[in-house]
C-alpha cells in the first residue's frame, strides 16, 4: 500500500519534496554502530553476544547514520541533546555556536579560578568544561517528580519516580528556561548559562533550589504515593 | 388513616384492566435470549503501588539533612534499585495468564469471545 512504501497520498500533498514525515524503516533494520574502538576490537576479545551480534549485522541491513550521530572524539551525546534544546526555529549554526561559547566560557572562568589559587587548591579546581557540564546536570536532575492522578472527582500530586530519560529532560529543560527568563536584558545566553552551569556544579543556584523545591512537595504529599498503581 | 397500600394484583382487578382477556403479554424479550460474544468494560482491580517504604525512608532522610543529596546517596541508591526491580517485574509479567486476583481483564476476554461466537442460527 502507499503507507507502507512510506508515500504521502496525492491528494493529501500535491508537490512534496521535502522527505514524508511517516517513512519508517522495516524493523528488520539494525542501528548503526558508530564508535571506533568497538570496530578495532580483535576477534578474540568478543564476547559471545557480541559474536552473535557481529554475525547478525553481516546478514540485516542497516539504517542509515542520522547527521547529528558522529565517530569522533570531540562529539558527546547528552551536549548534543542539551543543543537541540536550545535550538530555536531549526537554527542548529546558532545553537551550536552558543554551546561552544558556554563551553569556553567555563574553561576560562575555571582558568582563571586556577591561576588564583593558592598551591594546596589547584588540584580541587576542576576545569573540564565538559566535566563540568555532566556533574552540574547530574545535580539537577530530581529524584522523584509528581503527577496528577484524578480519585473521586478531585485530581492529587502523587509523588512518582521518574525514568531516566525524564530526569535528563527536566534538568535540560529547568537549565534552559531558567537562564532564558532570569536574565539582564543584556547579558548573553552563554555568560548566564556557564553562570548557571557552575552554579549548579557546586550544588547552588535557581536550578537546584527548582529541585528541592520540586522534593518538598514531593515529600509534603507523601500520603498519596498509594494513589498509584505502577 | 393513609389510604391502604393493596398489592399490585387487587388494585388491577378492581380497575377492570384484566377483564376482556386484556392480559399483560406473556414474554416479549427486546434481544435475543443469548450470550453476546463480549462482556462489559469493568475496571481493572489496579495493583499496588511499589517502592513505598524506600521512598518513605528516603524522604526521612532528606528532612534530616535539608534535602541535600550528598548524605543521602544510599537511600536514593536503594531506591533506584528497587524502582529498577519493579519496571522490570512489570515487562516481564504476562497478560495471558491469569492476573494476581485470578481474573482476565476484560479486553482479553472479548478478544477469546470473538474468536469462538455464540452460534445464533443454524444453516
């Protein structure tokens, strides 16, 4: 059928050059495997899932790499995910160049933290930015989040635990719109975001304060955790 | 005095609606006297809720130290461990088979009913 080939029906979308929104790969398909060091690992080093693995990509096609997935070094999946939330209107040039910024900006205010320092600090001070970035979200992320479930016509918080990618979610989310609304008019988006991204390593700021508030209300209605049924 | 309550049948003779062989008809059903091929949606008897005492113990905790998170690396860890086991208990759990209260839910059964229908003419 046209749905299954992955086609818009004419009547629905006259000229379309840009690719349908609905193509879909058939679910033999196999993700793409993009790390270096797992293709350089001699034949002895494997286990025996990853034999099987191997010997099942030689018979499955594969789906095609997505340009934001990269082999190199330099390229970290949750920044690249922090990016495209801060994307606006599918401005990726910008995002990434604010990012890169925020980045720089870490590692100069931490340099200079360093050259201050006294002998005895210098090893305290941290100064990969990228460190920097996964403890600071780490921090943010909350540990319980609440939902509303409706019991007798009136809806409760009930206190809730959250998935992983949830948790990775509503740091980035709180992260972005905290320095998005709370700033000076003139201050950029990377000064205010390395600010809050330190701020944050070191368990202070707005976004942590977000957290422990969401906890308090959390722990405050406690008595409906049995509202749930997961 | 109220006027006295008479049964149903006494009030009808004595109004006349009997008479004239005017009987109320014997059996009218309005569907067929057969099983219909699904049952009604009842709502499913929910299971508990899981992780309770770790999270309670967890939540001592941080009214203790402020809700910082530093001190309270192990109950949050026992937590996520046991919110872990739980996720997982859910995948692996079956619906085919018999649920804890030893009933199907009510989707499964009309899906086993119209498999097998209640044969209402014979050909």
């Amino acid at each position: 059928t046209a749905r299954a080939l992955g086609y818009s029906p004419a009547s629905l979308a006259p000229c379309r050059i840009m690719p349908v929104r609905w193509t879909r790969y058939n679910p033999s398909y196999l993700e793409p495997e993009v790390k270096k060091e797992s293709h350089q690992k001699p034949l002895e080093e494997l286990t025996e899932e990853e034999r099987e693995q191997m010997e099942l990509k030689a018979v499955r096609p594969i789906k095609a790499a997505p340009p934001s997935l990269s082999s190199s070094v330099f390229s970290d999946p949750m920044i690249s995910k922090f990016t495209n939330m801060m994307m606006k209107s599918g401005n990726k040039v910008l995002a990434r160049s604010l990012m890169s910024q925020t980045l720089e900006a870490i590692k100069r205010k931490q340099l200079e933290k360093y050259h201050k320092a006294p002998e005895n600090e210098k090893e305290t001070i941290e100064c990969n930015p990228y460190v920097i970035f996964h403890q600071a979200l780490k921090n943010c992320q909350p540990i319980i989040g609440l939902s509303n479930i409706t019991r007798g016509g009136k809806t409760y918080q009930v206190p809730v635990p959250l998935t992983d990618n949830r948790k990775r979610f509503l740091a980035m989310k709180w992260l972005i719109t905290e320095c998005r609304e709370n700033k000076h008019r003139r201050t950029l988006m990377p000064e205010k975001l390395s600010q809050e991204l330190l701020l944050a390593f070191n368990n202070e700021g707005p976004v942590i304060k977000r957290k422990h508030v969401l906890h308090k209300m959390a722990e405050a209605n406690r008595a409906y955790a049995h509202f749930r049924w997961w | 005095m109220a006027a006295p309550a008479y049964p149903a049948w006494v009030t009808r003779w004595v109004s006349g609606q009997w008479r004239n062989k005017k009987r109320p008809p014997t059996l009218r059903p309005p569907r067929t006297l057969a099983l219909a091929d699904k049952v009604a949606n009842r709502r499913e008897q929910s299971t508990e809720a899981t992780c309770i005492t770790e999270m309670s113990v967890m939540m001592a905790c941080w009214k203790q130290n402020d809700f910082n998170d530093a001190p309270c690396a192990e109950e949050i860890r026992t937590f996520y461990d046991c919110v872990a086991k739980a996720e997982k208990e859910r995948k692996n759990q079956n619906e085919d088979t018999l649920s804890s209260r030893g009933n199907l839910p009510s989707s499964k059964v009309n899906k086993l009913l119209k498999r097998f229908p209640q044969i209402t003419r014979y050909v």
